[in-house]
C-alpha cells in the first residue's frame, strides 16, 4: 500500500528495503539531539520478525513515510498501527495502537502517517486509537512532554519536544500522564524507611538479593513472574505476558543487573515483594550508536565503568503485605545497596509511575524523590 501526498509518500513496509528505510528514521529525527540515546537497532528490528510471540495474539503495519530531505528522497517519519487483542479482551472495546512515531519536524508529514495508522486499524474494525505504545506497554511506550533537558534513563522513551505540540494539533486527547523522580543517593532516607525495614523483619519477612547465576536465577524469575502477574494484573492498559516471555526479557537483563540494588521479599519461603533497580546502562548504549558489533562491544564495556545513577523501574509489594511495611523495607534495602564503599551511583530515577498511582508517588516523595519529567499517553476515536 502507498499513499501519495503532495507532501510525501506513506508506505507500507512490505520489503527488507522498506524495513531498512524504517530502522533508519530515528537517525536523521535525532541527528543534532546531544540527549537521544540510540536504541539497538537489531532489538527494534527483532520486534518484527514472526518469532515475536506478539503475533500470536495481536498483528501490526508498519509504514514510513519518503519525502525530498537536504536534496534528496528519504525516509523522514514512521510508524507503526496495532491490534492487540489481549488488551482489546481486557478492556471490551475495539482499540487499536500506534507505536514506534518518529517524524522531522513537519506537522503534515506527521499527520500522514497518524493518518495511515488511523485509516489500517479502521479496516481492521477498530474504532479508537491508543499510544504511543509499541504493541504493549510492556515495551517502549509514552511521550515525553516535560523535562527535555537530561537524556533518558536506561529503558525509557525520549523524543523530540515538537511531537506532543502534534498531537495536540492533531486532535488528540491526554487518556493518561506519568512521571519520572529524580532521586539524590548522596544523602540518607528518613528514619522511617529503616524502621519499616526492622518491623517487616520482625513480621517474619526475610530479603535478600536476587539470584543471578544457574537454576536459582530460573526459580527466582518465574516466582517474580508469578508475583509480577499478581500484583499488576490491573495496570492500566496493561495486558499480561506468558511466562516464557516474561522469563525471555529477564534472561536479557541477567548480566546487567546489580545484586545490590535489586533485592526481594519473602514471607515463610513465598516471593511477596521486590525492588528492581538496574544501572543506567544509557550511559555507555550512548556511544554504541545503536550498533552492538565487537567495536560497539569494546565501546560498551569501556563506557560501562562511567556509570554513576541507576533507574529504579519497579517497588511492588502484595496487597496483603504492605501493611508488613514491605516496601519501606526494599526501599532502605536499596538505598543502602546504592551506597555501598566502591559504589559510583550519584542518583537514581524512579520510573514511571502513573499520576494516579497515588501509594507509589506517595513512597518515592516520602523518600525524597522530585518529579523532574512528565511522559503521556494520546487517545482519539477514529
């Protein structure tokens, strides 16, 4: 399919050439943006390849858009339209996605491509739009709308400051915020977070860090799967994952995790908390450019001794528990984890928490975090 505009021409990307053109937009979106981080491409073309379990339940289109740029035709925006009819059970209505938007800055050519993405899930019965959420939010998803001025932490969206001045001029509406602390680790927690420590001890509750090495790290990460399936079974917009896609992404994180600022909780042997905190690997993924061959391998492993802040993606604790002052406990944990002699963490972002999830913006505001980004998630009938 190709739509031709005045302006540019959308495609649908059918062929190795088209998906080549398609990798490739985000370098000439962010080519003079000193705070973008290029995201592997192979991790991004992966997404498409029929190995995907995504599209056992769910199918895509993607499309680029090719207009004359510095004298010449290339492809300038992309994105990519969504069923996922996992969500589409979930939540009972006919919503479909958009993901994967990266655009120049020219509103008509952005338009074409939301357009296209519009005019793909129309045909296939869809009658709202949701995103940018890349097939789920258990991938990339959101925009940012606040805090241009810092690069994003390790697996978090970054983009141009023009694109929700788009959505906006486009007709789209705000379906949900989130944000992003900024947290100092040169300090000290409240007093309260090691008092909530010793009394989810005395309640009998035991932590330690995560395994990392053989079956243990297996059996750890199928109790998190179970724990994590449990505790955000109604996260909004969320739809859950298989087991083995689960334990698929944790076997990618292995070796990038920090013992010491990952830890969990356990009540009588049974998994009933965790804190992941990951060190912010966007440091060194900086000066790869989106190519992990041995040179970017060499790059990597040098950059990585530059890390000084971490991202702590996830504090969850049962229902049943908090009471138990579990999360309290894990945050103290971490902090002190944090701090440890020969330690370079400086500061650490927790992220992204979702404006109306009030416990958790409570517990990382008590903890001395300040909101420093906003993120955002459109929505539009079609």
């Amino acid at each position: 399919m190709v739509q031709t505009t005045a302006k540019c021409e959308i495609r649908a990307v059918t062929t190795p050439q088209d998906q080549a053109l398609f990798l490739e937009v985000p370098d000439r979106v962010y080519a003079n943006d000193p705070h973008w981080v290029p995201p592997l491409r192979s991790s991004v073309a992966k997404q498409f390849e029929p190995s995907n379990p995504f599209f056992s339940y769910g199918r895509l289109q993607q499309f680029v858009a090719i207009a004359p740029y510095q004298g010449k035709p290339q492809a300038v925006g992309r994105v990519v339209a969504a069923v996922n009819d996992r969500l589409i059970e979930r939540e009972g209505l006919p919503l479909g996605l958009f993901g994967f938007f990266e655009c120049i800055d020219d509103f008509e050519i952005a338009q074409e491509l939301l357009n296209a993405a519009g005019q793909w899930l129309r045909d296939q019965g869809m009658t709202r739009i949701r995103g940018p959420i890349d097939l789920s939010t258990h991938n990339n998803c959101l925009f940012l709308v606040e805090g241009f001025d810092s690069p994003p932490m390790v697996m978090m969206p970054y983009n141009p400051a023009y694109y929700p001045a788009f959505m906006d001029r486009d007709g789209w509406e705000k379906a949900k915020d989130a944000y992003a602390y900024l947290l100092s680790l040169e300090g000290t927690l409240s007093p309260e977070f090691e008092k909530g420590y010793r009394i989810a001890c005395k309640s009998g509750v035991k932590f330690r860090p995560l395994s990392l090495k053989g079956d243990a790290f297996e059996a750890d990460c199928r109790a998190l799967y179970q724990l994590f399936t449990k505790a955000f079974s109604n996260n909004w917009s969320s739809t859950p994952r298989t087991e083995e896609e689960f334990l698929e992404e944790a076997r990618s994180l292995q070796s990038l995790v920090d013992p010491d600022v990952f830890h969990i909780a356990e009540l009588e042997g049974e998994m009933i908390g965790f804190v992941m905190g990951l060190p912010d690997y966007n440091i060194p993924l900086k000066r790869v450019n989106g190519k992990l061959d041995w040179i970017g391998l060499l790059k990597f492993l040098w950059f990585r001794r530059k890390i000084n802040q971490g991202r702590v993606l996830t504090i969850c604790a049962l229902p049943e528990h908090r009471r138990k002052l579990v999360p309290l406990g894990l945050m103290h944990l971490t902090m002190k984890g944090a701090q440890k002699p020969g330690k370079a963490y400086k500061q650490a972002e927790m992220s992204w928490i979702y404006e109306d999830n009030f416990p958790s913006r409570r517990l990382v505001e008590a903890s001395g975090g300040q909101r420093y980004k906003t993120y955002r998630i459109y929505e539009k009938a079609l």
